[in-house]
C-alpha cells in the first residue's frame, strides 16, 4: 500500500516539480551561471542538505501512512473500565456499552478510537485525522505528522533559495533594459526563460506551502488537527445554546506538552523525520479530563442532530436505479415524480447514492435539495433506531412530516431528576454523592460532569435505552430502569421553620401551589411569604403567596 501510493500521480507530480526547480536553481546558478553574483560551493551544499531534508520528510510521510486503525477493533474491557472515571459521573451506576463510548465506523466495521476520523479517500479511519493531502496521495496523522510538518518547512526554506538564485536572471534582464541589443540576445536564450519560469513557480510554491507551515504551527501549539477543531467548535455552540458547562479540550497538554506531543521530545526531531513515540489510540490526557470526553461529546452533537431531522412515511415506492445512468432512467423519473425531482448536473443528488424504498416504510429525513431528501430507513417503527443507510430519494415519494424524531417516553423523560447516592472515595473514605440529573431532548448529563450520554431506542421500538439499561416505567415522575435505580424528580424545599416566627400558614400555601415535577413556582411562594413575614405585614404576606 505504501508502495502504491507513492507511485501515485499527485504524489509523481509533486517529486517531479522537487526535482525540477532543483535541478534549474542548479543549472542556472552553478552549472551555468548568468545571475548577478557568484555561488560557491558551500552554498551549494547548503542547498543540497535543504532538498535532501526534503525528499527525506516527504518520502517519511508517504511511505510511513498516516496510521490506521486495524479493521474490526474494539476495546477490551481491561481498556475500559480504567479510562472511566467515578461512578457519580454516570446517569447509571452501570459500565457503558462500548457504543455509548466511542462511535462505530460502519465502513471499516470498528469502533473509532477517541481520536480517530473516517477518510472517505483512504477508505479508512485515521489515527488522529488531521486532513487528507493529495500530494502525498494519503491522510496526516498520527504516524506521519511530524515529518509532514518538516516537509512543509523544508519546501518553503528551498523554495526560497531557489527563488534567490534564480530570480537574478529576470533582475540582470531588466538591468538590460536600456541596451537593446543585449536586451534581445539575454532574452532569447533558453536558459532565461527556464530561470524566469521556474523562479516564479518557486515562488508561488513558496507562499502556498509556507502559508500551510504557518497554520500548523497553530496545531502544534493547540495539539489539535483541523476535524477536532469543527468538533470544539460545534462543542462551544451546542454547550452555549443548551446552557451546560463550557466544553474543555481534553489533550491541551500546554505549549511544551503540545509540541513534544505532536513532534516528539529531542532537539531532532525538529530537524529529522523520526517516528513519534506514545499511544495513539489512547494519547495522553489533560488534568482533570477523560478519555472518552471528545468521543462522547461527538456522539451528542450527533443525537442532536437527530432529534432535529423529521419522521415520516413513504407513500410511493422508489427503486435507486445505481446502475441507470441512461437518460430514459431520469426520464422515468420525471414522469413518475415530477420535473422537480429531476436534478441538475450540479447538484450532490446526480452522483450521490440513491436509496431504494418501499410503500409504508418509516424513513428519518436529514437534507433536503432540488426535491430529493436524503433520508435513513427505520426497520421499528415511527420511534425506532434509524439504519446506517443513507441516500436520496424524491420528495414526491414521502408523506408529510409527522414531526421530529424521538425514542419512546423522550417527553415524559424530559428535565431534571434526583438518582439515587452513590459511594464514592475521596480524602476521608467514603462519601455519599447524589447525583442531579438533566435530560434535555435525546442527551442526559450529571450535572457534575462534563461527558454527555444519549437516550437510544431498543431494536424493536418500543424501550427507551440509555448506557444500556432499558426503561421499565416513567409515568413524569419517577422513572425505573432495568438496573435497579429509580429516577424521581426533586422535590421544593418546605419554608424554613426559623423563618416567619413559627407561622405554618407560609409552607401549607406553597405545598398547594407545587405542581408535579417542578418546584418553581413553589420555591417562589416560599420565599415572598418568607419576605412578607419579616416585614410584619400580614396582609401584604396572604396577597403574595395568592
């Protein structure tokens, strides 16, 4: 595979193009000089040690790959258990399914590492996926990064020689100006115009590839490739909208800890392509952070999406036709569904996969363009988990929607609800903690905790599931799950006995105004009638609390 990548066309182009302006920078400013100034051989040497370290970075990243994960892995249970923190931190005192950890790639059929990425070039999850590089016919991460960084480096310091030398040609040139005859004779020799050519194309070779140096120096000091940079991004936005607390990137070791983490410790390895050391399927961990906090965090942006996109049925069957490419096909089409459902040359929908459906089956809508939508199947039901499938289908084939997707008794799960203490060691033994739970659409999180979970659908349609557990009963107000624990919703404070001079009038009056499953108002009769009775007024005390 190595072997095959490097005989790649980008990547047998990008040598060619090295060995281009190496080879005119040394004809036009050793072999044959006509610059301005002389070049001695130390310069040479100096140019040949920089096209070398080159080469060598290049072919490091090429050949090395950027590490993959191996096909069918999945963590073991010793793997686990270690990386998951107390058990307070949990909605369930249970150990989560691997599913509810890390996400599932169905293509490679593993489950991603906490920082792996699917390529749908490679065809392939990457081991810290940090972009997909047609010059080296290959993804950057966590094998080749170093040396791909040193690459871009070396390109830039070359290009620059290169552009030095040769760009003394078109100079003397232009100092011709004024003499014609010297003018005219310069200009036609071939070597003037290589020089020329290739000084330019050293030169935008440059800007473009030291521009790409400049920016990742930005993830070497972040310790974070371009997709984790969208997935905090979209963290910080989710977070803010929903109100949780702020997301924090678990592998910001700090400027020093970052670069060592990335290029590795040693001064060589600032100058050698040198093979990174450390775990990559488990790298390193910022104080205070999990494992799974990026991982997990991935899989809620993802359910929230879901809980966006709409359900709804099909009332004509479509069959995808992915080996019709013939204009009677799209004739059909149109005939049968309409001249909206014929797409345009330009849109996603003419190369896309198509996805074939049958009368009254319940499909889960995610994008809508030129009147197709592309839609998941759901084998269980209106509530049940959508299929990895994806594809377009016409809008003249579906119902109207009949609202967003949701697993069974989302509504009555909705909001905050006291789980039972868990022990827990701390300094002085151990401790009994409560947990404050908060489920909001389709992702539930501890309050003390900074990893969310999701609620999930059985296979069948009918239980909601969450780390695996499966709900037995909620009726708002408490909810039982198949490991035994009880959720109840927390219940508003009784008015302080000391406050009010003994008076029980305040605490029955807010008991009658508590309503199931909140407090609020509760809490608000509480304490104006709290502030009532300090002020001695009666009369200004029963107006509040009605």
């Amino acid at each position: 595979a190595a072997v095959r990548r490097l005989f790649g066309l980008t990547p047998m182009v990008a040598l060619g193009l090295v060995f281009s302006i190496a080879y005119s920078t040394y004809y036009s400013g050793w072999k044959y000089p006509i610059g301005l100034r002389h070049h001695g051989q130390v310069e040479l040497l100096v140019f040949g040690l920089e096209v070398l370290l080159l080469l060598t970075s290049y072919l490091t990243a090429v050949l090395r790959g950027p590490g993959f994960v191996d096909p069918g892995w999945a963590p073991t249970a010793e793997e686990i258990e270690p990386r998951l923190g107390p058990a307070d931190d949990r909605p369930l005192v249970v150990v989560p399914p691997v599913s509810d950890l890390l996400q599932y790639c169905d293509t490679c059929e593993c489950y991603k590492p906490p920082r792996a990425h699917h390529c749908s070039d490679c065809g392939r999850c990457v081991l810290w996926m940090d972009h997909h590089c047609p010059w080296t016919g290959t993804c950057v991460g966590a094998a080749n990064m170093q040396a791909f960084v040193l690459f871009t480096h070396y390109v830039a310091i070359a290009c620059l020689h290169s552009f030095v030398i040769q760009v003394e040609v078109p100079v003397r040139l232009f100092l011709y100006w004024n003499d014609a005859r010297r003018f005219w004779m310069f200009l036609h020799k071939t070597q003037t115009i290589v020089a020329s050519m290739f000084s330019f194309v050293a030169l935008v070779t440059m800007l473009l590839v030291g521009s790409l140096a400049w920016d990742l120096h930005w993830s070497l000091s972040n310790n974070l490739s371009l997709v984790e940079d969208l997935i905090v991004e979209e963290a910080h936005s989710r977070r803010r909208s929903s109100k949780e607390t702020p997301f924090v990137f678990p592998y910001d070791l700090g400027p020093k800890g970052n670069w060592e983490a990335i290029m590795g410790p040693g001064w060589l390895t600032r100058f050698l392509p040198i093979r990174p050391e450390g775990d990559a399927i488990w790298p390193p961990l910022k104080k205070r952070c999990g494992q799974f906090d990026l991982s997990t965090e991935q899989i809620a942006q993802k359910a929230q999406k879901l809980s966006h996109c709409s359900v709804t049925r099909v009332k004509r069957a479509f069959e995808d036709g992915s080996e019709r490419w013939s204009l009677p096909y799209w004739l059909g089409i149109g005939w049968n569904y309409g001249c909206c459902s014929l797409c345009c040359c330009c849109s996603p929908v003419c190369c896309s996969q198509r996805l074939t459906v049958e009368e009254g089956d319940w499909v889960l809508v995610r994008k809508r363009d030129s009147g197709w939508y592309r839609v998941s199947p759901i084998d269980a039901g209106q509530k049940g988990p959508p299929s990895g499938d994806r594809g377009w289908v016409p809008g003249a084939c579906l119902e109207k929607a009949r609202g967003k997707y949701q697993v069974p008794h989302q509504a009555e799960l909705q909001g905050y609800w006291d789980a039972p203490e868990v022990s827990s060691s701390s300094a002085g033994g151990l401790t009994a903690m409560a947990r404050k739970i908060r489920v909001q659409g389709l992702i539930v999180r501890v309050n003390s905790c900074r990893m969310p979970f999701t609620l999930r659908s059985s296979e069948d349609g009918e239980i909601a599931t969450l780390l695996g557990c499966c709900l037995e009963h909620c009726d708002g107000e408490t909810a039982r799950w198949s490991n035994g624990e009880v959720w109840r919703r927390p219940v508003a404070q009784e008015a302080s006995p000391g406050r009010g001079g003994g008076r029980g009038s305040n605490g029955d009056a807010a008991a009658r105004r508590r309503r199931p499953g909140g407090g609020d108002e509760a809490e608000v009769a509480d304490g104006d009638a709290a502030e009532a009775t300090d002020s001695g007024d009666s009369d200004g005390e029963d107006k509040k609390i009605l």
